[in-house]
C-alpha cells in the first residue's frame, strides 16, 4: 500500500490517471491550503497483495466489516462502513469520514493483481463517479 502525504508521493505511481485524479482529491481537500494528511485526511492506494484486512489495520478504518453488526462482505445483511464507494475506470475510491474535518481515502486500481475479495467489494458496492 502506498501513503499519499503530499504532491511527491505522486510520483510513486505509475498510473497517470490515477495520479491525476489523487492530485484533484489533494486540491479538494485542502480547499485553497497546501494539503496536509494531518488536517485534511489520509489518502491510500492498495497494491498487489494488499487485502482489505491489511488495508483495515493500516488505515484504521474498516472495509469489508461492518463495525457496528460485526456483519462481513458476503453476509446478505452486510453494509459497508464507508460512504461511497466511486468507480473511476481505472481505479475505485472509497471514502470515509472519519470526523467533521477528517477523510480517509482509499483507492483500489482496477489490476488482476489486486485481491479479488477487494475487488469484488469494490464492484459490489460503487456508483459511478460524476466526471471531473
């Protein structure tokens, strides 16, 4: 998984798109200030091999399960924790809001390498993102 700090993080992506499209959550974020993951949120990419547990303890939030049933992706009850899920094409990005001031923000390449389960929840449970 890679942590987005700030723009030179950016650089660590191959995918121009991708990046493009962090850069613009970046700017957002920061609303006219410089983005600072500290104030304005955390922004993450998964990589092959990443599961969505991995993902769960690095970023601190959970995705495949749901904190307050206890319920996991697959369970036919089960509803994800996060407030959306957006399909980019090449990528989907969920987002959570973890106070009134604070994102965090994870993005999952749509890459056979990528954990199938991620995946599926990912596909499972996004809209379509409204073009930029």
């Amino acid at each position: 998984m890679i942590s987005i700090r700030g723009p030179t993080d950016l650089f660590l992506l191959a995918d121009r798109e991708l990046r493009s499209l962090i850069s613009l959550r970046m700017d957002q974020l920061g609303d006219g200030e410089p983005y600072n993951p500290l104030a304005h949120g955390e922004l993450y990419v998964a990589e092959d091999g990443d599961t969505a547990e991995i993902l769960e303890m690095a970023t601190g939030v959970f995705i495949i399960t749901n904190p307050f049933d206890g319920l996991r992706y697959g369970h036919p009850h089960f509803v994800p924790s996060c407030e959306v899920i957006e399909d980019h094409g090449q990528c989907h990005e969920m987002i959570f809001v973890v106070s009134d001031e604070s994102v965090v923000a994870v993005f999952v390449p749509k890459h056979p390498s990528i954990d199938p389960e991620l995946t599926a929840f990912c596909t499972a449970f996004a809209v379509p993102a409204i073009p930029r």
